[in-house]
C-alpha cells in the first residue's frame, strides 16, 4: 500500500512525520474496510480506545487547572469539548476524510454513521500520535483541535443542558413553559430525520433536526437558548 499519502498528511496538517505512518493508516481504517479487504489486518478501534483515554486526561488536566468550578460543572464542559459532533467537526476541518478507509457500503450509509466514523478516526489519530511521538505531542495537538473552543463553549454556554436552561429562560423571561412540536419527518426508516420546533406559548422560538425527536428537540433547545440570550445583549 502507498503510505505517502498519509505521510503528506501528517506534514502538511499535523506538523510533523510518523516514526511508523502505519499508524495512521490504522487509526484511519474503519473496521468494514478490513471485513472487505483481508489484507488490511487492523482496524481503528484499538487506536480509538487509547486516543479516547488520551483526549480525557488532556481535557480533564485543562480545566481542572484553569478553571476553578464544581465537579457537575467540570464534567459537563469535558463533555462538551469532546461530544461527537465537536470532534466529528475538528476532524472535518483538519481534511482526513479522503484518506479514511471503508467498505463500499459504509461510504453510502447514514449521515449519523458517518459523523461517528470521523469522530471515531480523530480519537484513533489521538491514540496514533501518542503512540508515535508522546505525550506532549497529542496534548499539543488536542490543544490546537478540541481546548480551542472552550472560549465559545463558556461563552455561547453550550455546555449546559439546552432543554433545562432554555425551560428556565422561558420561564424567566414569558413566564411560560417551552412546549416541543414534531413538524417534519423525512427518509427511511434506518436513516429518518425529524425536524422540531419549540414553541412558548405561540411563538417559535427555534428549530432543530436530528435522527430522532430526543435529538432534534435538544437542536431546538440550543436555538431557542441563543434566541433568549440575544435578548439580553
């Protein structure tokens, strides 16, 4: 297998060369593409299991160090760095995509599934880059990738549960309870999509979709929460 590809990579967007870029293809090869190809010997979920560990000491060494709040607090802003869609979208960004392996069938499944194969692959480039130059290394790039956002996270106070702080807002503000109405679904079964919108009293104060309702109210939420607090500036 040419490696150079994902060499160039790992110069051009992480910095610096792979001791062993085997590890990189691994940490970039999903699970479906060794059951198709049985000459690809391992998949990513080891690496994953590693980088995942990596990203949470990383995260949890950050705030306690900077941050001076109650364990509940900490523990929901670490949730907010490292959810599935925050580092779904650093990955995104960073452009591995192209070089992620599949099968023919996980290249055409689900906008859900692919979102969680891409976060997936940046905890498995975490555990690679560890693996491969160190500690300090992964911290630095998990730094520059996921830490950056905490400003936006306390900021936009995306770390909190919508659902209640918006329920609170409402409250606050209308004197009226948030009240959540289903207004499209789409697709086929396996990958369906809702649309939601939250209503307090008549008026729309946001809407959210997801591949469930759970989901697609919690979009909801978030946009309601923005549309109070721009409000108050």
């Amino acid at each position: 297998m040419d490696t150079n590809k994902y060499q160039e990579f790992a110069k051009e967007k992480l910095g610096f060369e792979f001791n062993d870029i085997n590890l990189l293809v691994v940490a970039l090869t999903h699970r479906s593409y060794v059951n198709e190809h049985k000459s690809a010997r391992e998949h990513n979920e080891r690496l994953e299991f590693l980088g995942d560990a990596v990203l949470e000491l990383v995260s949890s060494d950050f705030l306690y160090r900077n941050y001076d709040y109650p364990e509940g607090v900490m523990t929901a802003l670490r949730a907010a760095l490292v959810r599935t869609e925050s580092i779904g979208e650093s990955g995104i960004e960073l452009g591995y995509e192209p070089l992620v392996r599949l099968s023919k069938g996980e290249k055409h499944g689900s906008e859900r599934a692919h979102d969680s194969i891409l976060a997936d692959c940046f905890e498995a480039v975490i555990g690679a880059i560890y693996l491969d130059q160190g500690y300090e290394k992964a911290k630095e790039f998990i730094y520059k990738h996921i830490i950056v956002k905490i400003d936006t996270i306390l900021e936009e106070e995306t770390w909190r549960d919508p659902k209640s702080y918006v329920q609170e807002l409402a409250q606050k503000i209308d004197g009226q309870t948030p009240v959540y109405k289903t207004l499209k679904e789409e697709g086929p079964d396996h990958d369906k999509k809702f649309t939601v919108g939250i209503y307090v009293g008549d008026s729309l104060k946001g809407t959210g979709t997801g591949h469930s309702k759970q989901e697609a109210q919690t979009a909801a939420a978030r946009e309601g929460v923005k549309k109070y607090k721009s409000l108050n500036k």
